[in-house]
C-alpha cells in the first residue's frame, strides 16, 4: 500500500488537489492507496502533551504510516521551507520504525516560479537522516494555479507524462525494497 501524504493543513489547499490527481495515478496503475491529510489531523495532536503520549486519535495514521510500503508527499512551499505542520507530523511519528528503509517520494507544489524545490530538497535530508530509501524521480510544480484544470487534473500532458513515469517508476521502487514481495531486494 502507498500511502500519499498532502502535507499541508491549510484548507483547500492546491496540494490536497494534486495529491488527489497522483491518488488516481496510483489506483490507475495497480496500486492499494491510503490517504494522509494533516487538514484532518486530530486538535489534540497539537497539545504539548502530545509528544509524550500520542492521543488514541492519532493511532489510525500512525498504523498507516506504519504499514505502508512506501510514502508519497506532495508539499508546497511556505516562506522558503515546507510547513510546519508537517514538521509537527512527522515529529510525533514512531522513530526510527516509522521511516526506517522506507521509500518515499516527493512532488514539490508553489505559486512560485520554483515548485518547491527548497522544501523538497529540504525533506529529503529529513529522510535521509531518517534512513529512508529516497526515491530520485521527483516533480516540482511551479505556478501550480495554471498546472490544473478546474476538473481537477493537469493541463500539461508533459507534467501528466512525468507524473504517470514517476509513479510507475515509485511502485517498482516500493517492490525492489520490499524484502517480502517476489521482486523485493535482499536487505543486509
């Protein structure tokens, strides 16, 4: 199962839009899907209690992070970085379990000319530090406003193209790190 994460809380965001696009992607190519929208993560997670115990709220995503065979984030970028919702999120996830040879993905979204190069760059070092397996595909979107159509898809089919590669090319990667699929990599 892959599990997409839109990595933003903010309301209606273009990111839960493109998140949902690569959703579709994933269903289309074959792939078990589950859902992260820190729109929707529970008000109590934000409580300074919630780094010493995680409320019973937070334990449905923290088991599909958990089980996921690898993550998918799409993010924007704030003020030059990712947000800090995100930072808060994975913050309170299980270490190292929750990353720990892990692959993962990035789509970087902006209004901006750049498409969130800084806060995808930024992640991936998060994630490498947390020994995920970072997968090197990655889209960045610029000027997102104008990548979607109001039906919700991209209006490139150049950034479909790459969108559709890079997901197919992600689900191979998942399998070539999963010591349990038929495909899977020898772990040492």
């Amino acid at each position: 199962m892959i599990c997409l994460i839109s990595g933003t809380s903010r309301p209606q965001s273009q990111t839960r839009r493109v998140t949902r696009i690569f959703e579709k992607l994933f269903q289309t190519a074959g792939a078990n899907t589950s859902l992260v929208d820190l729109n929707k993560l529970p008000a109590e997670l934000f409580l300074p209690s919630a780094y010493a115990e995680k409320p019973a709220s937070f334990a449905p995503t923290l088991k599909t992070i958990l089980d996921a065979k690898g993550l998918f984030l799409v993010t924007p970028e704030y003020n030059g970085s990712f947000p800090g919702v995100l930072k808060h999120f994975i913050d309170l996830l299980k270490f190292p379990e929750s990353f720990k040879h892990k692959p993962v993905a990035f789509v970087g979204v902006a209004a901006g000319m750049w498409g969130a190069l800084r806060s995808v760059e930024q992640l991936s070092h998060i994630f490498q530090h947390r020994n995920a397996f970072v997968f090197s595909d990655r889209i960045f979107l610029p000027k997102v406003e104008t990548q979607l159509t109001a039906e919700g898809e991209f209006t490139s089919s150049l950034i479909k193209e790459l969108a559709e590669k890079q997901v197919r090319g992600f689900i191979d990667f998942c399998q070539k790190m999963d010591p349990s699929h038929p495909k899977g990599a020898n772990h040492v």
